[in-house]
C-alpha cells in the first residue's frame, strides 16, 4: 500500500489526531496548519515526529501536489 501525506488544518480539536497520524504505518508525511503559535509549539511538543512538517497557511496546502488528502 501506498503511504499518503496528510495535512491536519487547525490544531484545536485536531491534535488529538496528530499522535494517531504521525505514527501510522500508511502516513509519509503528516503536514499540520495552525495559525495559533502556542498551540502548534504545544502539539508539536506532545507529538514529535520525524515526518511531521509544519506549513504556514492553508493555501500552502492547496499548492502542494504530493498531499493527498
């Protein structure tokens, strides 16, 4: 099976999905988005991963071709 990469918008409910999609054996790369620094800083802390990529804005999700979902 091919591993995806995923993007997470908005940190507020979802970072208690960061954990489960950082890990997962199908996940290359989970991209997270969050406008609120501390926020991202504390999912960040509580989920470290090496394929954990942090993007800046939705719409740098929309420009990237290799997330798929």
């Amino acid at each position: 099976m091919k591993k995806i990469n995923l993007a997470l918008i908005g940190l507020g409910f979802g970072h208690k999905f960061a954990a489960i999609w950082a890990h997962h054996p199908n996940v290359e790369k989970l991209i997270l988005v969050e406008s609120d620094q501390k926020r991202l800083e504390a999912c960040l802390a509580s989920h470290p991963g090496d394929n954990v990529v942090v993007y800046d804005s939705f719409e740098q999700v929309l420009a990237d071709p290799t997330i798929d979902a």
